[in-house]
C-alpha cells in the first residue's frame, strides 16, 4: 500500500494544528490541575469566578509547562480519540523534559478526573 505524501502548505497547516492541539490540552490539564487543588484545600469551585480560575490556572501553566506539553504530546500520540492532531509521519517531535523537583507520581495525582 503507497503512502500518500503532503504538500508543504498541508505539512505546515498539520504542524500548526498539532501544537495548537498540543497547547489546548495542556491549558485544559492546567485548569483541571487548579480546581483539583481548590477542591483538596476543602474550598468550593462556586467560590471562584471562572477568570480568577483561569488566572490560577494560567500561572500553574508557566510553572508546569514542560510536564503539561510533554503529557498532551504523550496524550495525543497515543489516545484513539487525538488521531486527527498527530504530525505526518516523519514530522514527529519530541519534548525534552530537564529535571525538576517535581515527581512524576505528584503531577499525575494532579491530573486524576473530576
């Protein structure tokens, strides 16, 4: 079976929605990450406005940026539902992750679900 190859226009275009879809994720993980915390702080989500959220969620996003791009990276190379935002083959990028304080079972206790 022949591979069909992409134009350039259409490997930049998939390229652009890959990272797109790779921040969303991460973002979405951030928010997740700040209402997990409020709630085990015995603090209820009604309390905070959606833009005080999004405010906290945003910092927790620059302080977590390595892990939460490498965990949507991992997410959407490997998820069913993520296929349509995977790079062209050959286009594959990998996120280094430098060494940090954080561990990785206290930043998946951070991402459990609602």
């Amino acid at each position: 079976m022949a591979t069909q190859s992409l134009s350039p226009n259409r490997i930049a275009q998939k390229l652009r929605e890959h990272r797109h879809a790779v921040i969303v994720l991460a973002h979405q993980s951030a928010r997740k990450a700040i209402k997990a915390q409020l709630r085990a702080e015995g603090l209820k989500l009604s309390q905070f406005s959606a833009k005080d959220i999004s405010i906290r969620a945003e910092a927790w996003f620059d302080v977590h940026r390595q892990e939460l791009i490498a965990e949507a990276e991992n997410a959407i190379a490997t998820w069913p539902g993520f296929e349509r935002w995977r790079l062209p083959p050959g286009h594959e990028m990998f996120v280094k992750i430098p060494e940090t304080e954080h561990s990785s079972s206290a930043i998946k206790g951070q991402f459990s679900n609602d």
